[in-house]
C-alpha cells in the first residue's frame, strides 16, 4: 500500500486543526476573557450591570453565611 504524500500532509493539517480546536474548547479562561472583550466593546452597561449583579449575589451569599453561623 503506498500513500501519497499529499494525503499524509493532508491528515497532520486535519489532526493539527482538531487539537487546536480542542485546546480552545478546553481553555475557559481564555474564552471567558473573549466574551468579556466582546461585552465590553459591544455594550458596557450591559458589562456594568453584570458586575453588579454578580456584586449583589456574592454579598448576598456572604451575608447568608454570616448569618447562618452567627445562630
């Protein structure tokens, strides 16, 4: 069985391109940093209003917490 050199080529450029692409799907951080840039550009507020919200829910749980011990 021979196989052309072209098909071997062909086979690492598919193979490199899955890894890349399982690299990026594994890489959290990095796509979150993406779509935080992205939000940013596109509409702040929205950016702002998240931050808030996530504030509001840490503060809450913390509160929570706190309260919960304290009994």
């Amino acid at each position: 069985m021979t196989t052309d050199r072209s098909d071997v080529e062909r086979a690492r450029a598919e193979l490199a391109a899955t890894v890349d692409a399982i690299t990026y799907k594994l890489n959290v951080p990095k796509r979150t940093a993406e779509r935080v840039q992205r939000l940013r550009d596109d509409n702040p507020l929205a950016l702002v209003g998240l931050a808030v919200g996530v504030a509001v829910a840490v503060g809450g749980a913390v509160w929570g917490i706190v309260a919960a011990v304290r009994r």
